[in-house]
C-alpha cells in the first residue's frame, strides 16, 4: 500500500491506514496466550515442517546475527538460538508486546538465555544498523504489515551484503479443487476453531480474510525484486497453502 493512500485492507473491510496496526494489535493481543496451541490444532502440526524447512533454507552458521520479525512466541528464533550458538545472536522481534512476552516466557521455560534478546518493532521502521543481520526470517508475519513495500526495503537495509530474506507466509494453492477445500476449512472450520479454543471467533475470522488478501506467490517475488532483493526464488508447501520466498542482498 502507497503512503500516500489513505485506506488499506484489514481482512476484507476497508479501514484507514493509520488504524490497521491498533486493530491488528487487537487481534494478537487476543489470540497470544492460545497461540501456540491454536497453531497446532488449525494446521494438524504441519507448521512444525514449514518452519523446519525455513531453518533449513537459511543458511544460519556458528557466529552469526539472525532477526526473527514477527517473531511471536519464539518457535524460529529456538531454533536460530541453537544453531548460532554462543557467539551468535538471535533478536526476537515482534510489534506486539503480548506476543513478545509470550515468546520471551515460552523462551526461557525452555533454558535459552544468553544469546537471545527481545525488541518490540515496527517491520516498517526496523530500529537496527544497515548491514547488521547475516539472516532475516519472517514467518506468517509479512501480511499483517501495512505497507509491505516499506517493510521489505527496511529487512534489506539492515541485512549485510550476501545476507538472505526468508518471507514463510500463507499463499495461493495450486489447483482449484485445493482452493475450494482451503476456503471452507478457512471460512467455516477455522473461525469456529477460533470460538472453541481461544474463545475467539472474531480474530480466526480476519485471520483467513487476511490469508486472502495477501499478494500471491508471484506478486510477492515481484514486490521483494522491487525492493532490492537478488535471486527471488520461492518453494511451495503443502500444494502453495503456504510458500517459502527467499531473496538476497547483493
């Protein structure tokens, strides 16, 4: 979205810009302490293998700088703890602080201290130096951001030269019979997931709005080409329900 447009998408209603962050906020601050669990039930654990083959894309070594955007509860950025160990550094960012204290209490509960650390950001104004992280993740974030455009021209800022962008989001399935099942477990099956766990309706509902109004496959390796990235690629999962795109800087 342009800055100069003065209405963006929340779900499928139309709002003013400068409220799609208070009323995404709302969103997260309701469904955070379920979260986790919510994840589980709404995607039968298949998350676990998505996030699993962004780790495994990322390239991360011993030594490095790793920022999980959007990070929520911490499931990337254990992970990343691990693999850069104590020479590294893993930051945990997320623009919401109840998902952050979720992340950073899950986080601890777990031992990992030491080379983790917790920033609230906005994606859009990333609070770093240029050429800081060797990798950037962001997963089942991008779309909740307002201006897209703005926020992937801040990652490639603060990623040094030859580091990569990994975006894990929701996408487009790749045949119709697909899409047809995908939009009744999204608009019928999930909301009422949403009711029954989390008490939460409201919020599962805007969360497949939003699924749907983010750029497909092909418009976001143009949007992130635009942006600067180099060698946009990206890997479809589970027949483009979700889709791993991965740029780097050159």
């Amino acid at each position: 979205m342009k800055k100069h447009d003065d209405t963006t998408h929340f779900g499928y209603k139309t709002v003013a810009t400068d409220e799609k962050a208070r009323l995404v906020a709302g969103v997260f601050d309701s469904v955070a302490a379920k979260y986790d669990v919510m994840n589980d039930v709404m995607s039968m654990g298949i998350h676990r293998l998505w996030k699993r083959q962004t780790i495994d894309s990322s390239g991360v070594r011993t030594g490095q700088r790793v920022l999980d955007l959007a990070g929520g509860t911490g499931d990337l950025t254990a992970k990343f703890s691990r693999l850069v160990g104590p020479t590294g550094e893993v930051i945990l960012a997320d623009i919401n602080a109840s998902m952050l204290s979720v992340g950073r209490t899950k986080l601890q509960d777990m031992g990992i201290v030491g080379n983790v650390s917790y920033v609230q950001a906005d994606a859009e104004k990333l609070p770093f130096p240029d050429n800081h992280f060797d990798c950037i993740t962001i997963a089942f974030g991008l779309r909740n951001v307002t201006d897209k455009d703005a926020a992937l021209r801040s990652m490639l800022r603060v990623l040094k030269p030859g580091g990569r962008l990994l975006v894990l989001e929701f996408s487009s399935p790749d045949t119709e019979w697909l899409s047809k099942v995908y939009d009744v477990y999204s608009f019928h099956i999930l909301p009422r997931m949403g009711e029954l766990i989390a008490k939460d309706k409201e919020s599962y509902q805007y969360l497949a709005e939003s699924i749907r109004m983010h750029p497909d496959q092909e418009t976001l390796k143009g949007m992130m080409e635009d942006a600067g990235f180099s060698q946009v690629d990206y890997q479809n999962m589970t027949g483009g329900i979700v889709a791993l795109h991965r740029g780097f800087k050159f």
